[in-house]
C-alpha cells in the first residue's frame, strides 16, 4: 500500500537531516527548505533549547519532521 505522504517524501525531504540557516521571526525559528521544489519553509519543532545564539550565526543541523505548523513543515535541531 501506498502512503498518501510518500510522493511528498521526495519534495519535502521528510526524514532527512540537512544544514540551515535560521532566522527568527514573530518569535518562531524558521528557515528556506534547501530543497527549491519544496512548497514548505522550515520551522523549528523541537530543540531549540541546544541552541546558544537565538537565532544562531552559523548555519544547523536540524531533521525534517512530518509535523505541518502555520504552513511550514517541522524540523528538529540536532546536538550542537
């Protein structure tokens, strides 16, 4: 069987652990999905409390999650 979100995992990149630059706004981290194709910008989910800088200079690692918020698709920040 086929999973409605299976053809979605290869524009959205769900699983995958990419590197990005964050930027906040209205008080939420988000950034470009690295992926042109993607309909979806990036938010962060989870993990910000790894963070130091709020938002960080360097760009982060962070896995996209199968979370949709406000339009953006999830992502977690990995160990910094």
């Amino acid at each position: 069987m086929t999973s409605i979100r299976d053809p979605f995992d290869d524009v959205l990149w769900i699983g995958e652990t990419v590197a990005v630059t964050l930027e906040e706004r209205n008080g939420t981290l988000v950034a470009d999905h690295p992926n042109e194709s993607s309909p979806l910008d990036l938010v962060v989910v989870d993990g910000a409390e790894r963070l130091e800088d709020r938002p960080p200079v360097e760009p982060v690692e962070v896995e996209i999650v199968a979370t949709v918020v406000d339009g953006r698709i999830g992502a977690r920040v990995l160990e910094q």
